[in-house]
C-alpha cells in the first residue's frame, strides 16, 4: 500500500521534471519551432518569479479572494438546488436543468457581461465564480444524494426510518465524496474564471490583470509567464488543501480505503 501511495507521487513528479529539462535544454523550443521570447526558459520564469515575488503576492491574494468567496457560495447553492431536487423531484429537476443551462455560458462572454452589470470588480468576479462553480456542485450532489443502493434504502424504510433520518443518516454522508470531487473540480474552475473576469475588470492588480498587461510589454513576457506559473501554483495548492481534507474527513468512505 505504501509503495503504491509512493509511486502515485514520484511519477507525476518525474514527468514534471523530465518536461522542465527538455524545456530548459531548448530541445522543445527546437522541436515545435518556439521562440524563447514566446516561452521563456523555466530558468528565466524561475528568476522573474524570484525577483517580482513582493508584486506576485498582493496580485495573487487580489485573485484569491473572490475565487474562494465565489467557490464556497457557488457550492452553498449548488447543494441547495441538489438537496431541493433529491427532496422535490417533480419539482426540483427543471431548477437542476436551469443551472445546468446557465453554467454552461462560456466564461468569455459571461465576464465582461458581469463587468458591466456590477461596477465593483470584486463583487463582478464573484459573480462569474458563482456561475461557473456552482453547477458541477449542484449535479455532483445530486448523484450523491440520488445514488444510493437499493438495499441500503430498504433497510431504512424496513427499520421505519422518516424521509428526514432518511436524508441526514444516508443521503448527506453519501454524498460527501460526490463534494469533494465537485470542490476539487470547482477550485480550477473559480481560478479560472477570476483570472478570466480580470482581464475584462477595470481593476489594475489580480493576476489576470497582471498576466494581460506583462504579456503585451515586449520586454516583460518572462514576468508575464512568472504570474502564469504562479497562478498554477496556487491553484494545485488549494486542490491539495481540499484532498488533504477529503482524506481527513472521509476516512470511513471506501474511496479513501482504497488509496
């Protein structure tokens, strides 16, 4: 098992440096005929990064903010719609086809859209998060209120359980692993859609900001690149956060068992 655990880690690791050393060697740039000034060498985004770390931070928190605020309430009312449409079903599945519909608006058009509705840049990103992160909690939670064996629902019904023990018993802790894959899902997606939002916001920091207005300056495309690399960054440390939690937290599931 704990060789298992090991090799999960130390072969995506290995990919990733295997691709950081072909990068640095130049070989990819040669290969798919890449200019350095396009793709710096992981060596110059490593030094930009270094030496624009003060300037990354206040950008990086600017990003931050709105992209957790925005996953957490999208997952409140993705898990309300569920939780309504598992209760409700006659009544609940057109609000599920409803969200469905609207998270399915391409963040492109909706962020300049949001940018015109609400004049205060935070509360425009937190808007788009809210969209774009709220129906794969909505579905995901569905399934797992929804999902479950017909033998375990006949033990309840057979031990006279009411529709409320029903769902805090049974459906509600089944369907946590459903929400921790929705939260892993969401996090990328509210990242996105932030740095999305930014590029349309009158507002002059965030890292979307910041990876437009580098990019277009001839000389800064390695600083460019340094926000980019940062912004993958904070994304896979908040996935990680939230599969550190899952694993804490879900230990009795048998998902967790199997790892």
């Amino acid at each position: 098992m704990k060789q298992e655990k090991v090799q999960k880690f130390v072969f995506p690791v290995l990919l990733g440096v295997v691709i950081i050393a072909l990068l640095q060697s130049g070989l990819i740039h040669k290969l798919f005929h890449i200019k350095v000034l396009q793709l710096p060498l992981p060596s110059s985004i490593a030094q930009a990064i270094a030496e624009n770390i003060q300037k990354i931070i206040p950008n990086a928190i600017v990003t931050i903010l709105p992209a957790i605020s925005g996953l957490l309430l999208g997952a409140l009312i993705g898990y309300s719609i569920a939780l309504f449409v598992t209760a409700y079903p006659n009544l609940g599945y057109g609000s599920l086809f409803l969200m469905t519909i609207i998270t399915s608006v391409p963040i492109v058009a909706l962020a300049p859209l949001m940018n015109r509705w609400f004049p205060n840049p935070f509360f425009a990103k937190l808007a788009v998060v809210i969209v774009a992160s709220s129906g794969a909690m909505a579905v995901n939670a569905f399934h797992g209120l929804s999902d479950l064996p017909k033998n375990v629902l006949d033990l309840m019904y057979a031990n006279a359980a009411s529709k409320r023990e029903t769902f805090i018993k049974l459906r509600i802790p089944n369907s946590l692993p459903y929400v921790f894959t929705a939260f892993k899902i969401g996090i990328t997606a509210a990242m996105l859609a932030t740095i999305i939002s930014e590029f349309f916001s009158t507002q002059t920091s965030g890292l979307g900001y910041m990876i437009k207005y580098t990019l277009k300056v001839g000389n800064q495309k390695q600083i460019g690149w340094a926000y980019i690399v940062s912004a993958s960054i904070v994304s896979i440390l908040f996935y990680s956060i939230i599969c550190f939690f899952e694993r804490r937290l879900l230990k009795w599931h048998i998902s967790q068992k199997k790892k």
